[in-house]
C-alpha cells in the first residue's frame, strides 16, 4: 500500500483505507481453499463499499445481501441480480417487493411463516423463486461467534424432518435448496471441516426427506485477524477434504446436482483495510495515560457495547518514525465521544505517543465502518480511500441526510428508489 501516512495528511483524518491488491489475495487464497465447482458469496454485512463489491463481483463472487441498502449496492457494483441470495430474518413485504422488482429470485427462508410471505408476494408478481431454507444442524466445536444451535435464525432440522410437509414450498415459492450458517470465525481448518461435515450430513437427510436439492449453502466461518496482527488463516488444506465429505454425502455434487456454494465477508476484506486516525490530545489521569484520537467506536468496534474492544496486542502502530524508537509504555487508546464506552483499546503497549501523531489500525477492512455507532455524537463519517497498490481509486464518506417523510411507503421508495 502507498504511504499511509501521506495519504491521511493529504485526505484528513479519520480514515478508511482498503487495498484492493488485498482483496484480491484473499479471495484467490479461499478460492483455494474450496471445492471445485463451488460458488462464493460476498457477504456484504462485513463491508459494504460499493468498490470492494465491485472487486469481489469481477473475480466471480456472487453477492449475500440482507437488506435493502445491501441489496442496492450489490446491484449498483454490478452484480447480475441471479447472483444475488437474499438471506436474513423478518423479511418485510417491502423488502420482498423491491427485491423481486430489482430480479433477485433467490431467498434465504427462515421460516414456515415466511415461506407463506414469500409465496404470497411472488405470486403477486407472478413470478418464482427459489427458496433455500435455512437450516440449523448443529456445529463441530470451534466457533466464536456461534449462530448456529438454538438461536433466532433458521429453522430447526429435527423441526424441518418432523414436519416436511410445513416446508414443501408452491409453485411460486419453490423450495430446491439449503442454507446452513452454523458458526463465524473458526480458525481452525479442523474445527471448520467437522462444522461442514454436519451441514453436508444434514443436507443429505433433507434430500432423503423428499426435498430436491438443487442448492446446498454450507455457509462459512472463515477467520481472519480483526484488529490483530496476523494473515487471514490458510484453509488450503480444507479442499480435498470438502471434495471427498461432498463425495460420500451428496455425490451428484460435481456434476452441480446440488451446486454448492460458501459465504465469507470478514475473510475477504478484513485483511484490507487500516483505520488511520490522528492523536488530539495525550493526558495523564491518575496511573493511566490516555491517548486521545479524533475518532473512536463511531467509526471502529462499535460492536464494543457487547464487549469487543480492541486486543492488548492489536495491530496498531504509529506512523511516526521519530517515536518507533521510544521504549513503550501501557496506554487507552480513546474516542472522541462523550461516552466512557469510547475505548479502542486499554493497557495497549505503544512507543511514547504525542499530540499530532497518526496510528494505523490494521486489519480493519471487515466490520469497522459499517458495524459501528456512526450516527452517535453526529461527528462526520471518516474519508474511505480505496487503494489499488500505489493508486488511490476513489476518496468518499458517507453522508447522513435527514429527509422528510409523509407516509410508511415513503420509506422503502427513500433508500431503494422503488416507486413500488
Ligand atoms: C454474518 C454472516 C455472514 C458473514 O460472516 P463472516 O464471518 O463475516 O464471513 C455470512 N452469512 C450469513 C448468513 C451471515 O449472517
């Protein structure tokens, strides 16, 4: 990446910067990983700049979108609408709608209740879809984040075996496909693989319950370092294993009887980004010393109301040579906000650090932005630059508009432009 930071002088701070020379690596890295045909999905909940989008579309990614403004911003990178799966829990009627008018055809179902809703819009609009339920079987035992077991998503498999016929699916809302999403973030190609081997085992029991299997989603779980030193993990040696589990579980699978397809969001991009923001102030209270920054879980964790925080060993550094030489003392790294939740990180071991300096947080390409407390306190949303080696390729924020409203169908036809 160019000099980081001669681009946040040039820029400002606070800022996103994303290599797409990163992307790149860490989709041909997975891409190796998986098995041969399979289809992966970007997950844009992980980071939704139209750019990395875009990058990910070109190298044949299709797209897992759970919202609208997801939704729009898969479309607006250029991914073909029969590449886009719509997954998430409580889909509106709106939302089903603007999908369909925008030709998505694929669905995520969560639900029998759902699967009604689904039948009942697309039948409005005579056409149909494909339904891909979405299943809970069970985890191996690695996991951090865990979604699987019992949870508010999916439908249970001993529900779904018990009961097939709740689930059969309509001429408009067929269902020919599983979803399965057990876990997040596992590591370990080991732990990873027996988490498969349950979803690929519950996709075979489905299809012996009469169910056509035209799709199989195994989901994820790809881990890379958030906010931590380190490369994304290497699951290279998860290809032949996948091949031989789909051998013996869903043999017609090379044949794309069912096709098979992953998801991965953090693991594409996380490696890519680097959150640069500028020292305001150094002070002394007490025993601690805390390091001011011009941006905090506005910008980056804000996931840290449910205890994430930056590690003590977080892939920060500061961009000043003259303070590389310093011995390192322990220090909080803070917000600006008014909130004692403001903490990056505490106890964090970093050379003597001054008013004026600029720290890079590394690693911060996945659930940075988007996944923080942007709105709180109204500060301006950090620049994103978007890299490619040595050229910068874009330089934007968001910006937050506040827009009259007359009434609720008002609101879908504001974020989507639908006039439905
Ligand atoms: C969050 C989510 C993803 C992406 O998860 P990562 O850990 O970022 O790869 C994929 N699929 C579903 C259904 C999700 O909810």
């Amino acid at each position: 990446m160019s000099d980081p930071a001669a681009l946040a002088r040039r820029y400002g701070t606070p800022a996103y910067l994303y290599d797409l020379a990163q992307v790149r690596a860490a989709h041909a890295q997975l891409s190796a990983a998986l098995p041969r045909p399979s289809t992966l999905h970007y997950s844009l909940k992980a980071n939704p700049h139209p750019e990395l989008v875009r990058q990910l579309a070109e190298l044949g990614c299709h797209a897992e979108v759970s919202s609208t403004g997801e939704l729009d911003t898969a479309v607006l990178a250029g991914v073909p609408a029969p590449d886009i799966l719509h997954t998430g829990p409580g889909k509106t009627p709106a939302e089903l709608r603007h999908a369909l008018s925008l030709g998505v055809r694929r669905f995520s179902v969560e639900s029998a209740a759902q699967l009604r809703l689904l039948d009942e819009i697309a039948g409005q609009s005579q056409v149909r879809v494909s339904c891909l339920l979405r299943v809970n079987a069970g985890r191996g035992a690695g996991g951090k984040l865990r979604m699987g077991g019992v949870s508010q998503f999916g439908i249970e498999l001993d529900q779904l075996l018990a009961e097939p016929d709740a689930f059969r699916g309509t001429d408009f809302a067929v269902v020919n496909g599983l979803h399965l999403f057990p876990v997040s973030g596992v590591d370990d190609p080991a732990a990873l693989l027996e988490t498969f081997a349950i979803s690929a085992r519950a996709a075979r029991q489905v299809a012996e319950a009469g169910f056509e299997l035209a799709e199989v989603d195994l989901g994820g779980g790809f881990a890379t370092p958030y906010l931590r030193p380190g490369d994304p993990v290497d699951y290279r040696v998860l290809r032949g294993e996948l091949e031989s589990l789909l051998d013996a579980e869903l043999p017609g699978w090379r044949e794309q009887r069912p096709r098979i397809s992953f998801e991965s969001g953090r693991y594409l991009v996380g490696s890519c980004g680097t959150y640069v923001c500028a020292v305001t102030d150094v002070k002394a209270n007490g025993e601690r010393t805390f390091v001011v920054l011009d941006g905090g879980i506005n910008h980056l964790g804000g996931l840290s109301g449910i205890g994430r925080m930056l590690p003590t060993r977080a892939a920060a550094e500061i961009l000043t040579s003259r303070a590389e030489s310093s011995p390192k003392v322990p220090v909080d790294l803070v917000g600006p906000l008014c909130t004692p939740a403001d903490v990056l990180a505490r106890n964090l071991e970093l050379p003597e650090v001054r008013a004026g300096d600029l720290i890079a947080i590394r690693n911060a390409g996945a659930y940075g932005l988007s996944a923080s407390l942007l709105g709180f306190l109204s500060h301006p949303a950090p620049v994103e630059l978007v890299l490619d080696g040595g050229t910068v390729r874009s330089a934007s924020a968001i910006a937050t508009v506040r827009t009259e409203v007359h009434a609720a169908q008002d609101r879908a036809g504001a974020m989507s432009g639908d006039p439905n």
